[in-house]
C-alpha cells in the first residue's frame, strides 16, 4: 500500500495533530508513505514566508527524510493531469491546477491521497482514492 500525503496532512504530522501522527505510525507498518514534489515546494513556500524560517526550513528537511520518498512530475503525470483537467471542465468542475497535479501524481502511482482538501475529497475526480486521517 502506498499513501501520498498532501501538504496539510504533513503539517498535521509535523505539528503532532494525534490523529495523524497515530495513523501515520499505521501506515509505516504497512507500507510506503510519500509525497508528491509539488507538496514539498507548498511546504518550502510556506517555511521561507513564515517568522521562524530557518526553523522550519530545517523541519521541512528533517520531516522529508523521513518520507519513503518524493514523486516526482513525470510526462505520464502531466498526460494524466490534462485528461483530468478537460474532463472536469467539461462536466463543469474546476479545481486548483495543484489539486490535480498531487491528484494524478497518485492516481499514477496507484496510491491513497492523505488529505483534508475538500475539493480532493469530493468524490468528482475519477480513479482517485482519498482518506482523511483526521476523521
């Protein structure tokens, strides 16, 4: 089983918010947790923005090492990204362009999108199997 966390369960986790952390404990001992690149640049700009940057630049750092991994863009996830794109638009559904490149990045991956992104978890993006960890 692979879980790809979005950038808000991994600031869940790195701030300690329970429910995460226990569930994350879970899914170490059942298979890889990752992330995708375009989380880490949510998490990068949002450290070099914040009061205690190199503070949280470091905790970034630290927290990604302990990830199974970082997936990154690839062309099958670009591809994947437009189909998706187009097909929401025509049934009148738009989303975040980031939303769905972390979207088709798991959906590529065959893994389960972590997060607590309403417009991830709405069921409208097809082929896509969330979990929120903090229900």
């Amino acid at each position: 089983m692979i879980w790809l966390l979005d950038t808000n369960m991994l600031v869940y986790a790195r701030n300690g918010k329970t429910p995460v952390a226990a569930r994350l404990d879970q899914a170490w001992e059942q298979g890889d947790v990752v992330t995708s690149l375009l989380a880490v640049g949510e998490l990068i700009y949002g450290a070099e923005k914040s009061a205690r940057r190199e503070e949280n630049l470091a905790a970034v750092e630290q927290q990604l090492a302990m990830l199974d991994g970082v997936l990154p863009l690839t062309i099958e996830i670009v591809h994947r990204f437009g189909r998706l794109k187009a097909d929401l638009e025509r049934r009148g559904v738009t989303k975040q362009d980031i939303d769905l490149h972390i979207a088709a990045t798991a959906i590529e991956a065959g893994a389960t999108l972590v997060t607590n992104d309403r417009a991830l978890l709405d069921g409208t993006i097809p082929g896509l199997t969330v979990e929120n960890w903090l229900v």
